[in-house]
C-alpha cells in the first residue's frame, strides 16, 4: 500500500471542513477527531475511507524545478 497525501472533505451538512493528511491512518483519525469535535458525532473508517482523495503530489502547483547548473567563470 503506497502512502500518499490524502484530503478528506467533511460530508456533514453545512461543513466544508476539509484535512489533509500524510497517510490513510492518519486521515481517518483526524476526520474522526473533527466529527467528534465539532458534530458531536462518529464516523465509521470505510466511510471517511470512501470520500478520501488523493492528493496531487506536493509541489504540483509550483515552478518546475530548474536544474542548477554550475557557473564556470573564466
Ligand atoms: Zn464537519
């Protein structure tokens, strides 16, 4: 199992909460913190699982790299 960035989103009504996550793990534990927290409410792993997205790889929306070359000054 690869473990990329995920995004969770919050499904409850009116809540546009969104996390974002190094791993699965640990995106379903803060979504289920935030349930709790904040909708006094639980929400089952498959379920936070299921609207999970990945994340685009870090960096996505930034300059592409630019290789560094060494100067040779003469
Ligand atoms: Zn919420």
């Amino acid at each position: 199992m690869t473990e990329s960035p995920k995004r969770w989103t919050c499904v409850e009504a009116g809540c546009s909460y969104e996390l974002t996550a190094a791993d699965v793990p640990s995106a379903i534990q803060a979504a289920q913190r935030h349930i709790a927290e904040v909708h006094g409410s639980f929400e089952l792993e498959e379920m936070i699982e299921d609207v999970l997205e990945d994340m685009p790889e870090s960096g996505a929306d930034q300059s592409p790299r630019t290789a560094r070359s060494p100067r040779t000054l003469q």
